[in-house]
C-alpha cells in the first residue's frame, strides 16, 4: 500500500475512533449500526465479489454468532469474548459443513440454496429449548455504547486489513480466476473447492463476530430477526453499490445508502422504504460493477462511463 493512502486510512480510523466521545447517543447508536453493517457486506464482499458466488445465506453465520454468543452468556455463564470465539468456530464449522455439498452450486442454483438455508435455520432454532425456542435469549445488560463502537469499528478494520489482504494474495488470485471462469481455473490448477470454503468461512467469522456484537448490545435475540432475509438483501445492495470485489467498495456503499436512508426516514418515512428498491435499478442500470468501478473510469470516460455500462451489460 501506497505511503500516502495508507496514512489516510490510519487518520480517518483514528477520527472515527474518537468521534463517539463528542456525539449524541443517537449518533452513536448510528454508527454501530452502520459500521456492523459495513462489517456484513464486507464479508458477502469475499465471497460474493471475488468469487462471484452471490450468497443469500449470509444471514446464516450472523444468526449463529448471535446464538453462539447467546447462548454460551446466558446458558452457560461465560464471558462475552468466550461467547464470540464460540459463535465464530461454530460459523467456520458450519460454513465448511454447508460449503462442500452447497458450493457445488452455480449461478442462481447457488443463490436459491443458500436463501432456503436461511429460513431451515430459523425453523431448525425456534424448536431448540438451550436457544429459548421462539421467544428467543436475553443477554445480560451492559450499559457501554462507546465500547460497543469501538468494537465495531475494530472489527470492520479487521474485516478491511483481511479483504486487502486477499486482493494482493495468490489465494485472492485465486478467487477472482474463478470469478472469471472456473472451469479454466481449476484446468490451471487451483483447487476450487478449496478457495471457494476458504472464502465462504471466512465470510462466516466475520459475519458471526458481528452478529455476536449486535445480540450483546441489543441483549435480546429471536430466530425471526437473527436469520432475517432482509439483512441479506440489504447487505448485498450495499455491498454492490459501493464496488463488490473492491476493497473499500462495500464500506462505502453502507455509509452512503446507511446516511441516506437515516436522513429520509426521519423526514419523509414512506420515501425510505421506496428508497433501496431504486438504488437496486439505479446499481444494475447504471453501474453493475459498483461506485468505485464509475470513479474509476469517470477520468478517462467522463459521464459516458453510465451510457457505456448500459451498452456493455445490456441483454
């Protein structure tokens, strides 16, 4: 990384470190919810736009590290660090598990599988007694916003470094050869299988520390809101907006659509639940490779770049 980009990067962490200590509690709140976010599509990131395998079972790993650390706080008395390291190990388990049989899949064969994943889940938890059946697990209170933001903040650094990292790696290489034709990739000789679980659990930690933070600060889980569909639909339009396969792409995208959507839901609320359906026809319209794939080209192209993505992606 560049001298000059990365002491950017090192100054705006360190401003969003300190930042909580001057805002509202609202605010603050905002910012967990944003950067978690930011955290999730991040991780879809690895999979979804290196690999190109669009996951709808994100939601998944996120519920199991909610119950994993639930579970092991609240059944188990254990500290929260402990709950998180075992929602994580569950998620990487169940992510290689699940990755064998389901990463056989392609195209929309994959996206269905792992949406009909997400809602056996939920079925399977609400009739698990140590998981509170339907009425769910609530988790000991804590009153610390400032610590939970700074947890979250932590992660998505970590979540970033570890995205960085695999776009410089043979092991990112790798992914993005089978982004573009797996079938030449594997005759090349990288073992497929292999990249496309490597990437999947490591989808699955990431998303699994998130959820485990959020079911903490929340102190409340249920199987409904843990396994939500929605959050998978959200996170993939955040993540495609800001640039999947870009390593700054999906966090912009969520700060940007997160601030957005905030502002006209405490203004206008029937204009914000319209709001992520015409970001989806705007994204794949105008620039199906993401904000950042636009800045890019903007240079060279000018405004041409959003007629040119509509010729090049027409059917």
């Amino acid at each position: 990384m560049k001298a000059l980009p990365f002491l950017a990067i090192v100054v705006v962490t360190g401003l969003l470190a300190i930042v909580p200590f001057t805002l509202s509690a609202v605010m603050i709140q905002f910012g967990i919810t944003t950067l978690l976010l930011a955290t999730l599509a991040q991780g879809w990131n690895i999979l979804g736009g290196f690999t190109g395998y669009a996951s709808f079972g994100n939601s998944v790993f996120y519920g199991l590290g909610t119950y994993g650390t639930a579970v092991a706080m609240v059944q188990w008395h254990l500290p929260f660090a402990v709950g998180l390291a075992i929602g994580a190990t569950v998620a990487v388990v169940f992510a290689v598990l699940l990755g064998i049989p389901v990463l056989r899949l392609r195209g929309h064969y994959f996206a269905i599988a792992t949406l009909a994943i997400s809602q056996a889940m939920a079925a399977v938890i609400s009739n698990l007694d140590i998981a509170g059946r339907n009425s769910g697990l609530i988790l000991p209170l804590i009153r610390g916003d400032v610590m939970f933001y700074e947890l979250a903040l932590g992660l998505i650094v970590l979540a970033t470094a570890c995205v960085y990292w695999i776009s410089r790696s043979r092991f990112g290489l790798g992914l993005i050869a089978i982004r573009e034709n797996e079938d030449a990739a594997a005759v090349m000789g990288i073992n497929t299988t292999r990249y496309k679980i490597g990437a999947f659990a490591l989808a699955g930690v990431f998303s699994a520390l998130a959820g485990g933070i959020h079911a903490y600060w929340i102190t409340f889980i249920d199987p409904h809101s843990a396994f939500d569909l929605l959050l998978d639909v959200k996170l993939i339009i955040m993540a495609v907006f800001g640039g999947p396969g870009t390593v700054f792409g999906p966090i912009i995208g969520t700060f940007l659509l997160s601030g957005i959507s905030e502002v006209l839901s405490s203004k206008v609320s029937g204009v914000a639940s319209l709001f992520f359906g015409l970001v989806i026809v705007v994204a794949v319209t105008l620039m199906p490779r993401g904000l950042m794939n636009v800045i890019g080209k903007f240079r060279r192209r000018g405004w041409r770049v959003f007629s040119d993505n509509i010729r090049d992606n027409r059917v």
